[in-house]
C-alpha cells in the first residue's frame, strides 16, 4: 500500500539562481536525509518518485512550489514536515505537508496559473501603474518568445493575464499580475515585464530588465474564472 503527501516549498533568495534540475537533487538529498519511506522507480536507474508542477524559472524566488512525494507506507504527513524542515538545506524550507488520496490528480495535470510579484528598485510607480492600464485596455499585446535553439516567435499574452495591479512599496514599486502557467498558454514572467516596459511613457533601457527582482507567491488552478488552490484539489 502506497500513500501520497503533497509538500508546498519555498524558495529564498540565497537559492533563486538554482535551476530546476539543481532544486531537484536538493530535494532528493533532502528526503533521503530525513529518512523518509519513499518509493522509487523501477529498471537500471531508479529514482525517487517526487512528481513536481511545473518548474520554476530560474531567478525567481518562491513561496509556492508544489510537489507530490509517493511514500512506501503510510506516514502522517506531520512526520514527513518536521522530517523535511530539519533536512532542508540553507534557503529552501516546507511551508505545509498534507496527505493527498490515491486519486488524486496530478499537480502537473491540475494547476494552470500563477501569481507573481515583481519589484523594481525605484519610485516611477505611476509610470508602471499607467502601463498596467493601457495593457489591461488592450485585446492584443504581442511579445517577443525566446526559444532554445529555434528562432524566436511573436506571441500575444494579453488573453492569458488574469490580473494585474501596480503598488508603491518602501524603496519602489510591486507589480503583481496572475498569468498562465504551463502548455501553449503559458505567459514567462519576463515577457509580462517587457510587455510592461514597451507601454511606458518613456523609453527604458533593456538593463531595467535585469534590475526586476521577481517572485512567485502562489500557484493555483483557474476554472470557470475561480480560483482553486492545490490544496483544494486533493
């Protein structure tokens, strides 16, 4: 018999620049650390089986990266938690562990969406905030798609941008938009602030780019305009 906790992690900013596969082993040291019953894949390579939703680009930091671990034998999820925080290294830690049904489905086959915050380190909030509105007012805004060795392709975000406010804050300015998350959908964070910086009254440098610092606060499942929280979906 088989049993299944869903583990919501956070990533700090010490860690933001590890790619996925990087977070991966962090993760597998972790749980092989903690002692944790977990099952593991059969054939000449086994591995653990973690199944995660969908990956977290690199440079983000996170409070919301979710991840289904499949155990040898029923464990309180309460056990796995303080199992995990203590074996975690410095910069990722586990929010919540909850048990998942052997039902359940998948977090890569449920969630859909994204909330993300960006802060920029300066005060031109009313320029981001006039940005935001002519984005919102428009049906079509179209972004340049980096693609790894094919040639870049046109796409239009606007339809897959559920929300967007502009904020001050101590030091500059919070954008925080909810966005697609996975398939043809899908909506980079980075496109959504360029989107942002081609609509400012002003012309900004591609350097400002690089100067967003971005976070992801939640994932989610976006049906019939609600929104459904992994943590609903088991």
């Amino acid at each position: 018999m088989s049993e299944r906790v869903r583990c919501q992690m956070a990533v700090g900013e010490r860690v933001r620049w590890l790619s996925h596969l990087e977070f991966l082993r962090a993760v597998f040291r972790a749980v092989r650390r903690a002692n944790i019953s977990v099952q593991y894949s059969e054939g000449y390579n086994p591995h653990p089986q973690i199944s995660f939703a969908i990956a977290r680009p690199v440079g983000l930091s996170s409070d919301a990266e979710f991840l289904d671990v499949h155990l040898r034998r029923p464990v309180p999820a309460g056990q796995v938690e303080e199992s995990l925080h203590d074996a975690m290294p410095p910069g990722l830690s586990v929010l919540r562990v909850a048990a998942v049904p052997p039902d359940a489905r998948s977090l890569n086959a449920t969630i859909n969406a994204s909330r993300y915050s960006f802060f920029l380190p300066h005060e031109a909030t009313e320029k981001w905030n006039e940005a935001a509105r002519k984005f919102l007012a428009k049906s079509n805004c179209e972004v340049e798609r980096q693609r790894w060795k094919k040639a870049n392709r046109m796409v239009n975000i606007r339809p897959h941008v559920y929300r967007l406010q502009v904020a001050a804050v101590d030091g500059g300015t919070r954008v925080d938009a909810d966005m697609a998350l996975g398939g043809e959908n899908n909506v980079r964070p980075e496109e959504m602030v360029r989107a942002l910086m081609t609509l400012m009254p002003e012309d900004t440098g591609e350097e400002l780019l690089y100067a967003v610092r971005m976070h992801r606060s939640f994932m989610y499942r976006r049906e019939d305009d609600q929104e459904i929280s992994p943590w609903d979906l088991i």
